[in-house]
C-alpha cells in the first residue's frame, strides 16, 4: 500500500498553459480533469495551472461558443491548447416555452440577454436593469425610489386593465422578478409575439419573460465567489423654490390680486425643505456564491445582502436573498431543483411632494408643539398647506415581504428521442405592512385663530395599521416532448403538457386609533378599531396545450401552437378559451444559391397567433357586499349592514389578443454584425376594461366589461458589433424600438385616469380611437391675457366661440420610440462598460408645477416671481390668486411637458488582478472596479426626472382603502402623471469581486 500511494504521489504532478482560438488568449475558460471536481479556469491572459494531475488523466476544456477538447495528459510541463469555433454555437442559444432553441432554428421574436449584463446594475429592483437593453421593451421606473416597482410594457400597452408581463423564474410562474438576486440569474429571455409565448397562454398577451438562475457547471471544482459594492447616493437634481422673503411677498401679491387688505409680515423664516429632505444615502451589496458539479451533477448556491438608504428622509430598502439550485443526472432521471428565498423591508416617504411643497416660512422644528413640527397659520403662511417633513418624519411604515420561490423538475428519458417531464412549484409570497402616526400638533387652530384644516396638521389620537397577507401559487405541469431527425433532413420536436394553476390569497388586519402612548406600537393596544381588513379568495387555471415543431434541411421551419386555457374567474359559460399560433421562417443563407460573402447567415420569419387575458379581480363576475358599510341603529343599538360595493358582468369573456409579426435576423462580416429587425400588429379584442359608473348607482368602483379593441403595431431593431484587435476587444450594441400606432378603437364611454388633487380633478382620458391614458384639457396660448392674467384659450374646433367642446387632447404619455446604446471593451486587464437608454415623444404632465405654482397652499417654485402682475402683464405665469375665477388650475397644456431624455444609465470600470499577486494561490479573479450610475441626462422636462412610472403619489389612490394599506392604481390610465415622483439619484460606487 505505501508504495502504491508512493507511486501516486510522485505521479501527480502540476500543468499549466496557455489557452487561445488561433490569435488572442481566451479568459474564463474551464479547465478539469475529467470524471473528478479538479479544475481551474483561465485568467484574462488565457493562462492556467492545475495541480494534482496524473499520466493518462484526460483534461478537458471547454469555453461558449468554442467546441470542447479533450487532451489526453502525456506527462509535459506545460500544455497549450487552440480552442476551435463552434460555428452551431455561435447561434445564440435562447429560451423558449418549454425548451431551448436557437437563432438560427427560431421562428418567433425572441430577445435574450444574460445574467452577467445586468449584474454591474445597483438596484432594489433587478427589472430596471433592463432598460435600454432589448428592443421592445420599455422600463418605467419609479424614479429613485429604493426598492420601488416598475412598469415594463413589451411591445406598448396591450390592455386596459393590466399590461404586465408574464414573469417565469426557472419554469415557475411568478408576478414580477423584484425580489430576483441580479447576480443569480444566468439568462433572460423575453417572449415578444403570440408564436413564441403562445404556449404558455393566459396571462401571456403582454409577452413573457423567461429567466433561468444559475445552476454551476458539470465537471467544475468547488468555487466559491465574493462580491461587494459600496456607494454613496446624491440627488441629481433639485429645483428651484423661492425663499421666506420672497414668499411673503407672494402672499400679500396673491392677497391684493384677490381684492383683499390682508396683509403679512415676514416672520424671519427662511427653511429650505429641499435641502432638508434630500440628502446623500449610502448603497451596500454583498454577496456570496458557491458552484461546482461533478460528472453527472452540478450546484450554485448563494447568499446576498442589499441596502440603500434612500436620499429622501423617511425612506430606504434591505433585501437579503438566499438560493441553492442544482442539477443531477440519476441514470434516465434529471432532477433539477431551485430554491430561493427572499425578504424585503421598504420604507417609503408618503409626503414628499403631497399637495406641492411646504411653505419656507414654516420653523424646521417647534419643541413646544406635541411632535416637534410647526404647521401654517393664517396670519403668517396664508390659508391651508401641510408640514410635509415633519408627516413624513412621524409617520413610521415598513412593508415587509417574505418570498419562497422553489421548483423541481424531473425528467425521464423514455427513449433516445422521448422525454417525460413534471414540474412542480410553489411560490409562497408573505405582505405585512405596519404604519403607526403618532399623536402630534403642528397648527392650534383655537389659540392662534387659524382657520386651517385640521385634518393633516393635528393628530388627537395616534393610530395605527397591521396588515398582513399570505398569496401562495401552486403549478404542477406534466409534459411530453419528442426529438428526432429523420435522414438528416427532416427535424420534428413535438410538446405536449397539462398546467393546473392554483391560487390562493388570505389577508387580515386592522385599522385603529388611540393607543395607550406612542411608545405602544401594537394592534392589541388599539382602543378603536376603525376598520377590520380581510379577504380570502382562490382561482384556478387548468390548461391543456401541444406544440409542433418541424424542420427541413434547416432551411424551411414551421412551428404550431395551441392551447386551451379554463380560468375559474369567468363564469362557467365562458370559462374555456382556445388560443392557435403559427410561425415559419426560411433560412435564405442555407440555399445553395446563396452565394454572398459578406452576409453570413440571413432569415425571414413570419408568426400569427391569438392569446387571452382573463381579469385581475378573483370573482369579477359576482357582485361584491361587504359588512360595516351600510350600518343603522335601532332602539340605540348598532345593526350591521350590508353594503353592494361593485357591480359584476355575468357575461364577461375572454380578452383576444391577436398578433402578427414579420421580421429578419442576419449575420454580416463573419459574424461580427448581427442585426435583427421586426414589424408588429396586435389588435385586442373583447378588451377587459374597467368602466366608471354613475354615482347614482350606490357603488364607488368601476364595473369590468368586455368593452372595448386596442390597435398596437411598431417597428423594432437590435444592431450589435463585436470585433478583436490585439489586445483590445469592443462590442457595440444599438436597438430601437418604434411605437407607430398604440390606441383604443371601439370602447362605450370614456374611460376615466386618476384624480390629481382635492377638487378631484382628472387629466387623464381614454377615448375612442385616442391613445390610451391621454392628456385632455384646454390648449392655452404661450403668454397670458396682459388684461386678466389669466390664460387665454384656444379655439381650437374654430367655431368663435371658446367652450368645453374646445377641450382636447393636449399630450400622449406614450413615446414614439425608445432606445439604448450599450458598449462594453476590454483592454488587457481592464474592462470597460457604458450604457445608455432614452426615449423620444411621449409627453408628462407636471405637477410639481401643478401645485408649485397654481395651488393655493405651500411653497413655490422661482417661476412665480415671474408672475402676472399689473406691472408685469408680459409673461406666461398667471396671476396669483387663491379663488382662481380665471379657471387656470383645469387641466391645460401649460403643465404639459416634452418628456423625452437620453441618459448615461450606467458607467462602469474595471481592473482585472494577475492571479497569485496577493502571493497565495487559491484566490483568483480579482477584479476591482468603479461603477457611476445615472451619469447624465439630456432633457427638456423641468422636474426632477423624467422617467415618471407611478400614479401612486398625491392623491391618486387616497380614497381608497386605508394608511398604511393603499390599493396601487391602474398605471395605464394615468401614465405620464408627475405625482410627485421619487428623485432620482446619482450614484457612486466601488466594487471588488473574487474567487476563490
């Protein structure tokens, strides 16, 4: 035995080389010896050292987009090996339902990107990272918001009542991917015509998209990965609002314009709310991976942690992420399993921006006031208006959120050609949100004679919200698939597949007042409860769907698809909808005639296909009533009621969304140019679209009816450019996404946007054969009456006389097209990464000039210095007045702004470290880096930012629910509101990633 292990030891010996393709060294190559968990990977200059190798051990190596080679080990020091092009490789392999493809044998439009473009993004929200990337795709986000949601329209708005996408996490059906670790995910793909996401059926009208996680690699050691990012937050911008001084003698202008003989006196205050509200925040992201495999397995595991102190007081984000996936090949059986868990803690400003801003006359704080905060008064701050610091100071609201997404797939290989395969998953997803305003006076209205509402500035009694809500999705998916090539020629795969869909949503809680103190910050302690809140609904989707696809000589592709889809949300008449799609493509390029050297690869492809949306609502067709609402008294005892709150449409059908599309995919110049271009039309038919009701009615809530078409078609392409010189290697990558027509056709009544402030005024309209969510009110003139102040209308039907019919479309918040521009380059050992996205013709309407300038409350922006006056009568400020006779807070063109920008997203640096510089051997791949985001942006928009996404801000959903618990609300029938959107922030970071 000792001189066998003798033996083995003195065998055992230690190789290293270089790895090229002919010319330049390859990084990132693997290399193992086979059938063990030894391995190295290349450095940046294609250099390797493995130990403990034997005579006779087959090392293998292997790269994307390179064939892999296997070299028996013959005893030498050094072992230099030239890696050859995979030319089927080099198709870009993507995700599609229920398999892979490739770009060459695709015949739907597919856009894929991997995991490691997204990862240099500093985010709460990994779906930002998305913009400007892939053609069709646009990202709204947020502004700054730490941890805030985001819109992403795929191919414009494909609906009235919901355009989100279909979001699938390792074949699990999720609602959105926030709470996705940007580093785990491995590939995204996006679904983008009915062909491709066909199959998946409802709830895919609004595209899919597909994101794999990692999983390791076979044949690979043990690595184990260190990342961090640290960074500091600032404003980007700020605006411009007058001081204390010149606030006053706004008021007494705004006093004498309204014909009064009030008259106030500076106070001597001069309180810079902006400064005070927006500060720098510090971003930290850690994270840590491990992954291997051996022959017949592989696994990732990771742990991640994430905080960003928001540069708005009162708000920040923590998500801590934790995954483990793996892989295992157990004789004909596959199990692939992936698990990860997530939680989530945001706090948001409720206040920054409500109702305009506050008065600078307004003392930073008042020791003798319950709280610490002063409020307006008459005498001094003029009649309403709210301390917004000192709300959004006391409040305290957390919304925690727990997520489990897990998975597990097993696969049997019945033959050589068919598979049987079963997925299961739960996604198990926990809401607790907590709000607590303590008791506080800002403004006595009795001692010092204001009249001022009460209702924001006092607080008698604290109170309090706990709401928690549990959402677990159930998916058990068996399916069938088949793959042959007869005589080389002919390539059939066949997919057939059952999907049960289960879901299940139980909230409770309680709103209340009064609390024994403010230290007691607890449900139990409420002594009122105002409002119990509580629902408990479930829904099921029962599918069975079957897909061919069939190939000739690679040169003609032909793909079917249907699916037949039952939702427990209709009524049983209406339950069941059938939903076909067809592709086929022609590989030009494979003809024999073809002959150019210049075009290496060149496709057409053409698809049609119809998909179907059922609503949001559990039980839309089933009227609602709910207790507590409609309460009497009898004999002076209280009796509860009853109370209809919605109507219901027995009747409600499938929404049909048919899609054409037609486009091209090439290769120029050996590969280095690819180019992608596409033509779409959707038109939506049966559209579920929620429709106001009379008031007369009882019901506050709209009624969901099939009541409506919508016509969507554009024109999109992706351009991209790789090439190498010496030790410099660049990739330039454009894409442009052109909405030509996104409008309702055929819709009964005007569909209604949001209200906008206390008058309970709307800007947003939808309208037949209008652009869904448009801006409508009075076009006025570029300078105001030099005799009244007021604006000056425009007759804009020309029939002499100005009246409500002259009232119009005055702004579209859909663009007419977007874009990116993304470059990435490396230069020996550092690295080098930009990215730019921007959007052209959409417009938003801005209120912060709303309320900075013609509100009756708050502070104001320097513009009002410019107001009419009657010495200064050559001006576009209106007069200054509280009353408003002249109309000037309507909904006009005046607060409507070109929203269109380019911006710098994201700017990044790296350096990337010789392995063994710290002189020890097992730390590799140590890369250094800088990273800048939202470096700059080109715009018009004069408030904050002019990527706005959300109508949640102000007093879009005030009236609805409770604090703490707020109903978000629809974004497509109030896009382009500039509720007092999150300001947007530039960050400066540095990060250090190793591997060990």
């Amino acid at each position: 035995m000792t001189f066998v292990l003798f033996g083995f030891a003195v065998n055992a010996q230690t190789v290293s080389g270089t790895i090229t393709d002919g010319t330049i060294p390859l990084p990132g190559v693997n290399v193992t010896v086979k059938g063990t968990s030894n391995g190295a990977v290349t450095d940046f200059d294609g250099k390797y050292t493995l130990n403990d190798v034997n005579t006779g051990d087959i090392i293998v190596f292997s790269y994307v987009g390179y064939k892999t080679q296997e070299v028996a080990y013959d005893g030498s020091a050094t072992l230099d090996v030239t890696l050859i092009e995979d030319t089927a490789a080099l198709d870009e392999v993507v995700l599609v339902g229920y398999g892979t493809s490739s770009k060459r044998q695709a015949t739907s439009a597919v856009s894929t990107i991997k995991g490691k473009e997204i990862a240099n993004t500093i985010a709460g929200n990994p779906t930002v990272a998305l913009q400007g990337k892939l053609p069709g795709i646009q990202v709204e986000s947020f502004g700054g918001q730490p941890g805030g949601s985001a819109n992403v329209f795929i191919r414009g708005i494909n609906s009235l009542s919901n355009a989100d996408p279909l979001y699938i996490v390792d074949g699990l059906f999720v609602d959105n991917m926030d709470y996705v670790n940007p580093k785990d995910i491995a590939d995204i793909s996006v679904l983008k015509d009915a062909a491709a996401a066909a199959i998946y059926g409802s709830r895919a009208a609004n595209g899919v998209v597909l994101i794999t996680t990692n999983h390791g690699k076979k044949d690979q050691a043990l690595r184990v990965t260190f990342n961090s990012r640290i960074g500091v937050d600032s404003p980007s911008k700020k605006l411009d609002f007058i001081n204390g001084q010149q606030y006053t003698n706004y008021l007494n202008q705004r006093f004498a314009n309204d014909g009064s003989s009030t008259t106030v006196a500076w106070n001597g205050v001069d309180t810079d709310w902006q400064e005070e509200s927006l500060q720098s925040g510090i971003v930290e992201d850690y994270g840590l991976s491990i992954s291997g495999g051996g022959e017949k397995s592989s696994y990732f595991g990771s742990v991640n942690y994430f905080y960003q102190d928001g540069i708005l007081v009162g708000s920040g984000f923590k998500r801590l992420n934790a995954r483990f996936n793996s892989k295992h090949e157990l004789g004909k059986f596959t199990v692939t399993q992936s698990l990860g868990l997530t939680e989530g803690k945001l706090q948001e400003n409720n206040w920054y921006g409500f109702d305009g801003t506050t008065a600078p006359t307004i003392a930073l704080s008042d020791p003798n006031n319950d709280g610490g905060f002063a409020g307006p008064t008459d005498p001094i701050h003029g009649p309403g208006g709210v301390n917004q610091f000192g709300l959004a100071s006391l409040e305290n609201n957390l919304e925690t959120t727990r997520t489990m997404f897990a998975s597990l797939k097993i696969d049997y290989e019945i033959t050589e050609n068919l598979k049987a395969s079963v997925n299961l998953g739960v996604d198990y997803r926990n809401r607790t949100n907590f709000q607590f305003t303590p008791t506080y006076l800002m403004t006595n209205s009795v001692t010092s004679g204001n009249s001022i509402d009460p209702v924001r500035n006092v607080n008698e009694l604290n109170d309090l919200t706990n709401f928690v809500q549990d959402d677990v999705n159930l998916l058990f998916e068996p399916t069938i698939s088949y793959d042959k090539t007869f005589n080389d020629v002919h390539k059939l795969g066949v997919v057939l597949g059952h999907t049960r869909f289960i879901e299940k949503q139980d909230s409770n809680g309680v709103y209340g007042e009064g609390t024994p103190a403010n230290s007691i910050q607890v449900a139990s302690a409420l002594t009122s409860v105002t409002q119990t809140l509580g629902a408990s609904n479930e829904a099921a989707l029962l599918s069975y769907f079957g897909r061919v696809n069939y190939g000739y000589d690679n040169k003609y592709l032909f793909s079917a698809t249907v699916r037949r889809d039952a939702s427990s949300r209709f009524a049983e008449k209406n339950r069941v909808g059938y939903f076909p799609a067809f592709s086929g493509a022609w590989n030009v390029s494979s003809e024999e005639f073809w002959k150019s050297e210049l075009i290496n690869f060149f496709k057409v492809r053409a698809s049609y296909g119809e998909l179907g949306s059922y609503p949001d609502q559990f039980y839309p067709t089933q009227a609602v009533f709910l207790a507590n609402q409609s309460n009497a008294s009898f004999g002076g005892t209280t009796a509860t009621g009853l109370a209809q709150t919605t109507l219901a449409d027995e009747n409600l059908v499938w929404e049909t969304t048919k899609t054409f599309d037609i486009g091209i995919d090439m290769a120029l110049l050996d590969n280095k140019i690819k180019f992608t271009a596409d033509y779409y039309s959707k038109n939506v038919e049966d559209a579920l679209v929620p429709i106001n009701v009379p008031s007369t009615s009882g019901v506050s809530l709209p009624v969901t009816r099939n009541a409506g078409t919508l016509v969507n078609n554009g024109f999109e392409f992706d351009l991209s450019y790789n090439k190498s010189e010496g030790d410099f290697t660049y990739t330039i990558g454009t894409n442009f996404s052109f909405n030509l027509k996104n409008e309702a056709e055929d819709i009964p009544a005007t569909i209604l946007g949001p209200g906008i402030d206390e008058d309970l005024r709307v800007v947003n309209r939808t309208e037949a054969n209008g652009p869904v969510g448009a801006f409508y009110g009075w076009v006025v003139e570029d300078l105001v009456d030099p005799a009244t102040g007021n604006f000056v209308r425009v007759d804009t039907n020309g029939d002499g006389t100005v009246d409500d019919d002259d009232k119009t479309i005055i702004g579209d918040p859909t663009p007419d097209f977007t874009y990116g521009l993304n470059i990435t380059a490396n230069y020996k050992k550092f690295d080098f990464a930009l990215s730019f996205n921007g959007v052209q013709g959409n417009e938003i309407y801005n209120l912060s000039r709303y309320y900075n300038i013609l509100w009756q409350d708050g502070g104001k922006l320097t513009e009002v210095l410019n107001a009419w006056t009657p010495t200064n009568t050559n001006t576009n400020i209106p007069i200054a007045t509280e009353a408003d006779p002249g109309g000037n807070r309507e909904p006009s063109s005046f607060f409507v702004e070109d929203g269109s920008y380019f911006r710098l997203k994201n700017l990044e640096v790296g350096y990337n470290f010789e392995n063994g510089f710290l002189g020890v051997d097992w730390i590799n791949d140590v890369r250094l880096s800088l990273n800048v985001q939202n470096v700059f942006v080109i715009t018009n928009y004069s408030g904050y930012d002019p990527d706005v996404a959300s109508t949640n801000g102000g007093r879009a959903n005030l009236n609805s629910g409770v604090p703490g618990v707020r109903p978000n609300v629809n974004p497509l029938l109030g896009r382009g509101l500039d509720a007092r959107a999150y300001p947007n922030a530039r960050t400066f970071s540095v990060g250090l990633q190793a591997t060990f």
